[in-house]
C-alpha cells in the first residue's frame, strides 16, 4: 500500500514567527532557533530583513489606533527581525505556549517571553493567534517558492 505524504501529515500545520529586534540586538537567534528545534518544530522558511514603517504598520494593521501602535511600530523599526515559517502538529497553538503571554510579568517560567521579553512592547517574539492570521502573515512576508518543505 502506498501512504501518501498527506496522509501521514493530515494535522501538520504551519505558524508564522517574528524574533523581534530586541532578541536580534541580544545576540540569540540561535539560542531561540534551538528553543524551536527542541520544541520539535520544523523551519520550512526564515530570513533576516529590517522593517520599514510601512511593512510594520500593514502588519498590524489590526492594531491601527490603539494607543501603544505609535510605539510598537517604533520598536518593530528599531533594528532587524528574523521573521519565520514553523511546521509541527498543531503549530499555532503550541508555538503560542512556547511564547508564552504577551506581558512578559504574566509569561510562565520557561516560555520564551519569560527568558527573553524586555516589555511589554519589546517581548521578543511573535507568533500568529490562529490558523487564519498565520496564512495572512505568512503569506505578507514569503512567496510560496520560499518556503521548503521538510524533505525526508
Ligand atoms: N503590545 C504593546 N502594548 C500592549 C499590547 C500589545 O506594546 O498593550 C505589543 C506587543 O509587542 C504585542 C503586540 O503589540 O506582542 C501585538 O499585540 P497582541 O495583543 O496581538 O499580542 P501577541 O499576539 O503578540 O501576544
């Protein structure tokens, strides 16, 4: 019997990642590039680009007016970002807990925030909130031919 590979991977799924200018200026892409990899996430995509305002603003738009945007959009520009693809089981959901909360003081011990996060704004990382917002934001910084999927 043949098992196709989509078969094998029915409830593979992939989420969007940001190692925000904050964790890049600590020198630890690699120590949390490691975090995903012991997590048992894959890297199907990933590259190093500093954002204009305009890219950071599109991005999150859905925070257009609030009161922290101004300031959000200053530290999104402040340096570069490494901005990735993550595959796994359940990837949206499980990247979201490695994280951790939003506001660093409320991060679990051992959650990415809780190592890494400076502020609430400068919180190190991001990862998409659910299965759409990771094909819109995945879609906003990769063409599919950058994106390569796991061989083997
Ligand atoms: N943020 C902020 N102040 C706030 C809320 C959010 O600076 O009061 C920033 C923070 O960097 C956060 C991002 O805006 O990661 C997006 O906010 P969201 O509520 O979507 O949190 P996330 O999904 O990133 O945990």
């Amino acid at each position: 019997t043949v098992i196709y590979h989509s078969e094998v991977n029915m409830s593979t799924e992939r989420t969007f990642s940001i190692l925000k200018p904050n964790a890049v200026a600590k020198n630890v892409i690699g120590s949390i590039y490691s975090r995903f990899e012991n997590a048992g996430f894959t890297i199907v995509a990933a590259k190093m680009l500093h954002l204009s305002r305009e890219l950071a603003a599109g991005f999150y738009a859905e925070h257009d007016g609030k009161p922290f945007f101004d300031g959000l959009l200053d530290f999104m520009t402040s340096g570069p970002v490494v901005v990735q693809v993550l595959e796994s089981e359940n990837a949206v959901q499980r990247y979201r807990d490695l994280m951790g909360a939003t506001n660093p003081a409320n991060a679990l011990a051992g959650t990415l925030r809780a190592d890494y996060a400076d502020s609430m704004t400068a919180n190190a990382v991001h990862g998409s909130d659910s299965a759409a917002s990771a094909a819109r934001e995945i879609a906003y910084f990769f063409s599919d031919d950058e994106i390569c999927p796991r061989v083997g």
